[in-house]
C-alpha cells in the first residue's frame, strides 16, 4: 500500500472522527496517524492506548526491557503509562491511532474490556493482508478520498469504530459476554426472507405453495419452519400479520373500511370484520373509536 496518496486523509480523521459511540463503548481518538517515513523516537509514555500498522520497512519496537524486530504487516500496541519506542534506521512506513475509553459513558463491561487490555502482555501481532483490521484500515483510508460522497462522515465514523473493535480484538481476545448465559432465539435465513416477503406483499392472497415457490422449497417444509420456530402455523401467521396492519391503518389513516380490508389482503370487507373482531376483541370501527377516545382522554389530561 503506498501511503503517500493517503497522507491527505488523515487530515480528514482527525477532523472529523474523535469521538465514537456505540453498542455501550465511547470511545475518544487523540488522533490518526500516516507516515510513510517513520524514524528513530526517543522512549516515552501515554495515557492513552496507541496502535501502529508496519505497511513496510524494518525496525525494533522496545517497551521497557523488552526489544521486539518490526517488519512488514506487522502490528504493535502501546499500552497507557507504559514507557516505549520505536526505531528504524531507513524508515518504517506506519498507520496509527491512538484512543482511550470514555469510562464515564461506556458501560460495565467494556471498562473490564480496557482493563484487561492495559494488563496484556502481547504487544506484538503478524497480520496478513486479508486481516480484518488490515481491510478495514485500508478502506478507511479510501473512504478519505471520497469527501464528496453521501454519508461521508457517517461511513468514517462507522468504519473507525469497526477498526478499533478489530484492533483491540487482535491483542485482547476478550471472550466474556454480558449475553453469554442468555438463550439466543435463532431464526433461520428462510424463514427471514419469507417473513418479509409477507410483510412486502401483504395486499396478495399469500396461497403457501405460492410463497413457498418464490424460495423455491415446497409448501409443507415452510409450514414445518413456521412451526418450528416460531410456535405458529403459517395461516396463523400471516392472519396476524394482516390484521396489525389493518389495525395501524385504522389508528394511522382515514382510510374507509373497506379500503383497509383490501389494502390488507382480505377479500371482503364482512370476513375482515369477523377476523379482525375475533384477534382484537372488537369490530375495526370500534377499534377505531375506541384508539381515538383513548388519545383524546390522554390529551385532554394531561
């Protein structure tokens, strides 16, 4: 990778992404670093956490005691409050970034994530070119380029915390998880894809043969995958399905009712009215009155 075409960008970096929130973690980056010529640094410290990324060249990284050879793809964490520095006599050709977690604003388990970050004792790590963290790196620097684009800011900050996350993975293989003892429901990709193609096509009859053939599978295996995994038949499914969607057109819209009944894929506005009844506790017009009493009320009290 030739950085020199990348120095511009990150100036971007560091105008535009410093801070970085999500999934319970908030992150500060101090700053991002390009440097196709990387020489010989005096030993200091940080407060902060500092990743580099050898592109290319040699060196020696020393922390402490400890003296480590650098070379191409190789990567390095400089821990906070930790004394290092690097050296090269030709140059090394480095990315880096250099972040600390806002424990203020993060939760409980990512300050045990740091924590276990400031205690580990692999500061070095060979990585090859098709490293998670080498691709996201690479297209972070890309994304640089394109400061016109939609979304330009939005996809720097997105792909900035993904590379930190990959990062910090590198050297920290944390493997706890606040969702670890928790069931995870798992709901195939079939059955995904059939659940939305229902939802998009609400209006149609929805005959199971025929959505079954859409996902080229026969109609009795999607009605087993929709007992199995969600506890219901598939008539049963998509009943519900139309009647919550005739029940928010009736809250949202001044549609008539038999315009609902239709928009939702019931063939006659009496069968619409039994079954909507019979799941809601109430005729749709009554539901309908019913939903805008209730708004009122709350209105006019509070």
């Amino acid at each position: 990778m030739d950085l020199s075409k990348f120095i511009s960008g990150k100036f971007y970096l560091n105008q535009y992404v410093h801070r970085l929130v999500q999934n319970g973690s908030s992150f500060h980056v101090h700053y991002w670093g390009v440097m196709p010529k990387h020489f010989d640094v005096v030993s200091h410290k940080h407060s902060f956490f500092e990743i580099c990324f050898v592109v290319d060249g040699e060196g020696y990284y020393i922390e402490d005691d400890r003296t480590y050879a650098l070379q191409k793809n190789m990567m390095f964490l400089s821990r906070p409050d930790v004394s290092h520095q690097i050296k090269s006599e030709n140059g090394l050709a480095l990315l880096y970034v250099a972040f600390e977690l806002t424990e203020s604003e993060s939760s409980e388990e990512w300050i045990e994530i740091i924590r276990e970050a400031r205690k580990c004792s692999k500061v070095i790590a060979p990585v090859s070119d098709d490293t998670i963290a080498v691709l996201l790196w690479k297209s972070l620097l890309i994304q640089t380029t394109n400061s016109e684009q939609l979304f330009y800011e939005e996809m720097l900050t997105n792909l900035a915390y993904s590379l930190i996350l990959s990062l910090l993975q590198i050297f920290v293989p944390y493997s706890h998880s606040k969702h670890q003892n928790k069931p995870v429901e798992m709901i195939s990709p079939l059955l995904s894809q059939a659940k939305l193609y229902i939802n998009d096509n609400i209006t149609s009859p929805l005959k199971l043969n025929d959505v079954a053939s859409q996902f080229h599978i026969s109609g009795r295996h999607l009605s087993r995958k929709f007992v199995s995994e969600l506890g219901v038949s598939y008539s049963e499914f998509v009943q519900n399905e139309r009647v919550q969607r005739a029940a928010a057109l009736l809250k949202t819209t001044d549609l008539s009712i038999k315009d609902i009944a239709k928009q939702t894929g019931f063939k006659t506005v009496h069968y619409f009215t039994r079954v909507f009844h019979s799941v809601m506790g109430s005729p749709p017009g009554i539901f309908r009155l019913l939903y805008i009493d209730s708004k009122t009320t709350e209105y006019t009290e509070h």
